[in-house]
C-alpha cells in the first residue's frame, strides 16, 4: 500500500497474508486487515492527512499484477 502525507512525501508498506486476506465490501471500498507490524502507523498518520492510497497485489507464481489508485 502506497500513501503519502500532506507535502506529498511517500510512504510504501508491504501487506500480506492468505489467500482472500483482502475483501471487497462495494464498488468503492476495500477491506485490508490490521495486522501486528513494526509499530510505525506511517500508512495510517498519511491517510488522515491525504485519503488517497495506491495499492499493488502480487500473486507469487504469476507474472500479472493489479493495480489500483
């Protein structure tokens, strides 16, 4: 997940677990599960400042990728 903060400085966290860890709830929103980390809330500090994201899945064994900004 890709954020950046006001003065547009960014700030990339990788996120990962199984399979289907990361929900469609509409047409405009995902859900991404909190999990325990390194402590640092960059991603969440950047939000309040600059609601928008970029987000890339990977898929290991595949060579596509989704993209979504």
């Amino acid at each position: 997940i890709a954020s950046s903060d006001n003065e547009g400085r960014m700030d990339v966290s990788p996120k990962g677990d199984a399979p289907g860890f990361v929900k469609i709830l509409d047409d405009e929103t995902l859900a991404i599960p909190d999990r325990p980390g390194n402590q640092r809330f960059d991603t969440f500090c950047n939000l309040f400042q600059s609601p928008r994201i970029g987000l890339i899945f990977l898929i290991p064994g595949k060579r596509e990728t989704l993209r979504i900004g």
